[in-house]
C-alpha cells in the first residue's frame, strides 16, 4: 500500500469519526429530555428517529449526485448541515417538534457524509484496496458512535446538555479539514463510471433490478432497523437495569457502559466482512441474524437481572447485530453495476435508514404500550420489536437468494 493510499485512508476514516460526533447526543440526553420536557417514550422515539428521517430524505440527492461531481463537495455540504442541527438544537430546540427539525438537520448531515465519504475513499484506492477497505469503513461508524456516547456524557455531566449539542456540531468542521488533508493532491483513481451512462443521476430504478446488490439492501434495512433502535434506547434500558439492582446515582457509569457495548461493533464487523469473504456473505448474514434475534430476546429478560449480566448480554447482543454490517454495505457495493455505484449505494442508504427510521420508533410504541421505561415488561416488549429487525435481514436474503446467484457476485470481486 502507497504512503498516498494510507494518508487517503487515515484522514477518511477520522473524519468520519468526527462526523459522528452529533449522531449520540440525543440518546446520551434522552432521559433527561424525558424529564424537561414530559416526553412520552414515543415522543423519544419520534426525536430519535427524526434524525433517520432527515438522512432518508436528504440521500437520494447527496449520494445519487456523487456519480456526476466531486463527492468532497457533497461532504462539505453536508458537514455544514452538521453545525447547524448541532448549534441549532442547542439554541432553539424547546420541544418534541423543534427537536425532530434540528435532528433531521443532523441526519441530513450525515447523508451528505457517511456514503459520500465511502465513495470519497474507494474513488483514490485501487480497484484491489477498494473492497477490503469497506469494513473498516463501516467499522469506523461504529468507532465515532460510541465515541459520541462517551462525549456527550462526560460533557452532559460537566456542564449541560447545550454544550452537548454545541460540541457536536462543530465536529462536523474538523471532519472536513481532516477530509481536505487526507485527500489533498490525490486524484481520482478512475473516470466517475456515471460520465459515461445515460442514466439520470437522481433515476435510481435500474438498482431495484439487480437482484444481487437488492438482496443485501434490504438486509441492511432489517439490520438498521435493529441497530439504530438498540443504540438510541441503550443508555434508557441500562438506567432502568441498574436501578434495578443498584442505588445511588450512577453518573457517567451508563455512558462509559454504552461507549463500550457500543465500541465492540468495531471488531465485530471487521471480523464478520473476513468471515463472510471466505464463507460466503449470505450464509453469514442469516446466521448472525438468527443469533441477533435469540440475543434480542436475552438482552429483554435481562433486565431484571444483576446488572453485570445485564451488561454482558448486551454486549453479546450489540456483537451480533453488528457482525454483519460490514458484509452487508461490502456485498452491495460488489454487486453494483458499473456506472451505478453511487445509485446503488443511496439505494442501500434509503432503505437501510428507513429501517433506521422504524426501528427506534417501534421500541417506544411498545415501551408505550406496555407502561413506559420504568416496566420490565416495557422492555421485554422494546427488545422483542427491537430484535424484529434481524427476522426482517433474514427473510429478505431467504427470499432473493434463489434469485441472485453468489457466483456472480464473487466474479465481479
């Protein structure tokens, strides 16, 4: 690997981290926004999911454009979205409906960052570095997630939840500089394969034809829908595990506890996409799938239970869901035809984030339903509507396997 390839790699991979560092801030605070502004947990869940509603609504254009123009341009946009829904929610968000508007502000932010910022890494790598790069890629999500979680505590803590919101926004500046330093004099491995389609930037049908990359979009969508639930009610579930079994205030104990649960997604999808490329992905998918559900399950019951074990199933369980993040963004973007890699991988970030848009809301309908975040049955219904996501990946590759033939796929790798 080049010096050139390497610092392309590096500045990529940090400036993601810090664009993620406004994606935690709500979960890190929901308790207390529960508190101030009388939040049902449904309320929660339309907050937290309103951030996934601005990311579907804003993708289309930012990811579909990268097959036309310089995707560092989309990702500055973007970012500029970032300090906005930051600052914006720290001044002016005073309820369910301002928050919703500044968090999909936020989630804008990332659609012009997150696949924008892949395309920015395969687009200066070899054909042969491209695809083993992806999970570290999608690793490094991971790694700013929970590193979020872990700011947004000790900051809520020290101060208040406006610098919280403060902070995270002007991440999304240091994202681009350290953009700009990674890339800065490298060009473009290979002409933008778009320049030479007919297709429409913004036509992203001919994705829902190739069977191949459609099998792991709507996987990813189930997997989203698990994922995104299970990180923005983790801090809720662990307060309601330790007042269970524990007095006293716990402090910063809860988020240091959802950085680290949280933080073991990175190896877990690392070692899942290295599994997958020699197994075979689907295989992989639909056994992590069945195992996130059965964990899904434990993680529910474990409520009730001695905080560590609490704990230990929880990172159990965030371990599966995780495990086939990789594999999945890996697959879709082998199975990309040319001149529709950037449509694809909107594709796959519309309906994975509409799976994250269903999945916290879901939780908190059934937390709802069956007396809030302080009910243990509450939660067992949460975890059960949580882990539902998972049935969803493995249903979608147990459908279009027999239509898309892993051969094919492995062909084009």
């Amino acid at each position: 690997m080049t010096p050139q390839s390497i610092r392309v790699i590096a500045g990529i991979l940090l400036a993601e981290i810090c664009s993620m560092a406004g994606f935690s801030t709500f979960a890190a605070t929901l308790v207390e926004f529960s508190r101030l502004w009388g939040l049902s947990s449904t309320g929660a869940g339309w907050i937290s999911s309103a951030y996934f509603m601005g990311y579907v609504l804003a993708v289309p254009v930012l990811v579909g454009l990268t097959d036309r123009i310089d995707s560092r341009k989309i990702y500055v946009a973007g970012s500029g979205l970032g300090v906005i829904g930051g600052i914006g929610f720290a001044y002016f968000a005073t309820d369910m409906t301002s928050a919703m508007f500044f968090r999909a502000l936020s989630g804008m932010s990332l659609a012009g960052t997150y696949m924008p910022g892949l395309r920015i890494l395969t687009e200066r790598l070899s054909t042969k570095t491209r695809l083993r790069v992806v999970p570290y890629y999608t690793a490094a999500f991971g790694v700013g997630v929970s590193l979020s979680f872990l700011m947004s505590g000790w900051i809520e803590q020290a101060f208040d939840w406006h610098i919280v919101f403060i902070t995270g926004g002007l991440f999304s500046v240091a994202a681009v500089v350290l953009l700009w330093i990674g890339t800065a004099g490298i060009p473009i491995s290979d002409p933008i394969q778009a320049r030479r389609s007919n297709r429409h930037p913004l036509d992203l049908r001919p994705v829902f034809a190739n069977r191949d990359a459609l099998a792991y979009i709507l996987a990813y969508s189930g997997h989203c829908w698990e994922l995104f639930a299970l990180r923005a009610w983790l801090p809720a579930f662990l307060l309601f595990a330790w007042n269970q079994s524990q007095t006293g205030d716990p402090g910063t104990v809860l988020t240091r506890w959802s950085t680290l649960i949280v933080l073991i997604g990175v190896p877990a999808s690392i070692i899942g996409a290295a599994v997958a490329s020699q197994h075979g992905r689907r295989r992989l998918i639909k056994k992590i799938a069945i195992a996130s559900v059965v964990l899904g399950i434990l993680a529910g019951l474990s409520g009730t239970m001695p905080f560590w074990i609490c704990v230990t199933v929880l990172f159990a369980y965030n371990f599966a869901v995780t495990a086939d993040s990789g594999a999945l963004t890996t697959g879709a973007l082998a199975a990309s035809l040319p001149g529709e890699q950037g449509a694809t991988l909107a594709v796959h970030s519309i309906l994975g984030f509409i799976g994250g848009v269903i999945g916290p809301l879901a939780v908190g309908l059934g937390l709802d339903m069956e007396g809030g975040i302080t009910t243990i049955n509450a939660w067992y219904l949460g975890f059960l509507f949580m882990a539902a996501g998972s049935g969803v990946a493995a249903l979608a590759i147990l459908i279009l396997e027999g239509h898309a033939g892993e051969a094919s796929l492995l062909r084009r790798e």
